[in-house]
C-alpha cells in the first residue's frame, strides 16, 4: 500500500469511492471534489492497493477554528498558510474495511500536518465514529453547527 497526494486524474475514481461510502445527501459531487483537487491536491491523500485507489482523506487548510459547511463546497477558502487542517471525509472502499487503510491514512494526515507546522486537525462525524477517532488523539468538542446531510455531526479536534 502507497499514500500519495491527488491529481485531477484520480476524480472519477474519488467520486466513485465517496459514493459508495457516504449517502448521496451527505457524499460530495464530483464537481466539488474536481474545485479541491485544483484549490488543495497537496492536501488530499490517496490509498493505493497496487494501481488500485482505495481510499482517501481530503480537506483544506484555514484559519478557521471550527469546520464550516460552507468549506466543503467552496475550496477557494483554502489558505495554504492557516493554523488547522479540516478532514472533510476519510473514505474507504467497502472491501478494504477493517485492515487498518483508514487508520494509515489518517496516521500519514496528522504526521504531515504536524510537520507542516498547524495547530492540528479539525473534524466532524457521527456519534458511532466519536470513539474511532478518540484513539488518534481527537477530543469531541459536541454537536457541531454543521446541517451537512441533515444529520447530526460531532466536531472533533486533535490539537498538537
């Protein structure tokens, strides 16, 4: 298994694995997905299993403390020098659950943005995923603003 950072060459293969990942009322659309790999490829990671994607990790960079709806869909709010990198989705594909991918990435995320220099890492995820992320050094802050999906989200935050 190799990480890599994206290219616009890997959209067809992100929005596929995001929709079979995530419902279509909380999964991001290809065009959203093609405005990030043109704002923030250095910050989208990608899995391979060979030539095979098999998941990712994707978000940008701000100032902002908090995770906002509105960075999902404008990737032009990316600020390469900001404090906190957002995870906007760790995505992995179906078959390769439960061998660690997920966990890889995420290790491979927080180490480069420690190196980067941020303040940490920013998330939101449904109550079931609270204790997945706690074994990374994630602190639930509670139910976020966010409306993303018409679910309820928890925020997140791994501060180094």
């Amino acid at each position: 298994m190799k990480i890599r950072t994206a290219t616009i060459d890997d959209l067809q293969a992100v929005a596929y694995i995001e929709s079979v990942c995530f419902p279509a009322a909380e999964a991001a659309t290809a065009q959203s997905f093609a405005q990030r790999l043109k704002c923030y490829p250095n910050h989208f990671w990608i899995l391979q299993d060979g030539t095979q994607r098999v998941g990712f990790v994707n978000g940008m960079v701000t100032n902002e403390e908090n995770l906002q709806d509105e960075m999902y869909d404008n990737a032009e709010l990316h600020d390469e020098n900001g404090a906190w990198q957002m995870i906007f989705g760790v995505d992995t594909m179906p078959s390769y659950r439960r061998q660690g991918c997920a966990e890889q990435l995420l290790r491979h995320v927080i180490e480069t943005a420690r190196n980067q220099g941020r303040k940490g890492l920013v998330l939101t995820c449904k109550e079931t995923l609270l204790h997945y992320y706690g074994k990374f050094g994630f602190v639930n802050e509670g139910v976020s603003h966010s409306t993303h999906g018409n679910v309820i989200w928890y925020q997140m935050r791994l501060t180094f």
